[in-house]
C-alpha cells in the first residue's frame, strides 16, 4: 500500500487525493511544485529532462544503453 502516489491517467494528474489537467503532452517533465515529473525513473528529477518525450527517450535509452532511471 502506498502512502502517497503520483499517476497520470489519460489527461489526468492524480497526486494523493488531489487530481488535474495534465501540463504537458506526454507527461514528461510534468511540473510538480518545484520538481520534474520523470514516467521512465516513476519518479521525480530536480531539472526538466532534456527530451521532449518518452520516444525521444527510448531512443536515446535504445542508442547508449543508458536508461533516465541509470542517470
């Protein structure tokens, strides 16, 4: 059981028992108070990743080897 969980679902970003339209297209960077949304890492970054999106991302993740979750 989670204590608390951020999601996006269709056009929705859901954090706790709050919920809103999603900012950003792809969920990518999807600002949350002073953070970065990151649905690879399902996790949070400090900086806004600098791929426009998750495809952008698995290429980069498909050429190097290197994933968002092993930076």
């Amino acid at each position: 059981m989670a204590l608390w969980q951020f999601t996006l679902l269709g056009n929705t970003v859901s954090y706790g028992k709050k919920s809103r339209k999603k900012l950003t297209k792809h969920g990518c960077n999807e600002p949350f108070r002073d953070r970065y949304y990151c649905p690879q890492k399902k996790w949070f970054m400090k900086e806004p990743c600098p791929f426009l999106c998750q495809h952008e991302c698995r290429n980069y993740e498909a050429m190097c080897g290197l994933s968002m979750a092993q930076m």
